[in-house]
C-alpha cells in the first residue's frame, strides 16, 4: 500500500513536471519590431513621411498556454506600430495622415515538433489613400525564420523565437518594399 502511495506520488510530480514544460508563452511584439541595416528612414520630402495611419489589424491568434505559441493581432500591430514609427511612416498622433494601412495576418505555419524549428508567417499589407480610398499597395508578404537547438533547448520558447523572428522578418520586407514604393500625396 505504501509503495502503491509513492508510486503515485511520482506519476502525479512527473505530470505536473510535464504540464509545466508545455507550457506556451506568446510573442512578444517588441521582439517583432523591424530591424535591418537594409533599412534607413523615410526621406523628411517623400509623401510617405509620417503620413500613414494604421486602420486595422487582425488575423492573430492569442496563445493559449496548454498548446502552442502564436501571434496575437495586439501583439503584431504594437509592432507594426513601433516599426512604423521607427523608420518615419508613422503619422504622430493628431497628425495629418493620407494613407491607411490594414494588415491581416494570414498565415502562420509551424511544425508540431522539431529539433529545427521553422515558422513561415504570411501578411497581407493593404495600403490606401485616405483621400479618394484608392489601394495603392495591396500585397501578401511571407518570410520564414529558423531556430535550432544550439540557440533555445526548450521547445516552446524555441517555437516562440521561431514566430517572433518570422514575423519581424515579415515587416522587415514589407518596409524595404514600402521604401522603394512611391506614393502620390
């Protein structure tokens, strides 16, 4: 009876341990910021400096802790957010925006489990003049990002770094694409 005791004792600690490492955290939208030495500031004289609103995000899915990782809709337009405004397509507050961006989270494909994980995100990016509602730029992006087991042993968090990076890589192109883009005012 005793032995009966302790032998579910250690099953209950062993699935209680187990629980605990399943455990998914979300991405964080920080992590997701755009950041390449590919990318400079909007030009002060382009129609797009400072001139873009963000209208809409969606298409993210909050996590929930019991299965995997994902992309919250909050999280990917925080991101979004600071992105824009790091590289001076973001209209301040109170500013005089002429465009309006939508961006829809498509797609993020993950694997169920891998020593590699490798994540594929797919957003559409839809920008439209706020004057006569002209799209001017309409355009799915799709990035992927990779990590190993010799950057996160943990699986979860390597699939959460997978997800972050695939989605900074994501807004990364869609802002080289955005630079090379001329908008009429």
């Amino acid at each position: 009876m005793n032995r009966s005791c302790c032998g579910m004792g250690i099953a209950g600690m062993l699935l209680v341990s187990m629980l605990l490492n399943a455990c998914a955290t979300p991405a964080r939208s920080n992590n997701m910021i755009a950041d390449s030495p590919l990318l400079s500031r909007v030009d002060r004289s382009s129609p797009m400096h400072e001139a873009v609103v963000i209208a809409g995000v969606g298409g993210g899915e909050e996590t929930n802790p019991l299965v995997t990782s994902r992309v919250g809709s909050a999280e990917l337009e925080d991101a979004v957010r600071e992105s824009m405004r790091r590289y001076g397509y973001l209209s301040p507050p109170g500013g005089d925006a002429r465009y309006r961006l939508d961006v829809f989270l498509l797609d993020l494909k993950q694997p169920q489990s891998a020593y590699t994980v490798i994540v594929h995100s797919s957003i559409r990016y839809r920008l439209t003049r706020i004057r006569d509602g002209k799209i001017l730029h309409d355009d799915i992006v799709t990035a992927a990002a990779r990590v190993g087991v010799n950057e996160e042993l943990y699986g979860p968090a390597r699939l959460k770094i997978a997800n972050e990076r695939s989605v900074q890589a994501n807004i990364t192109a869609f802002l080289m694409r955005l630079s090379s883009f001329e908008a009429a005012p």
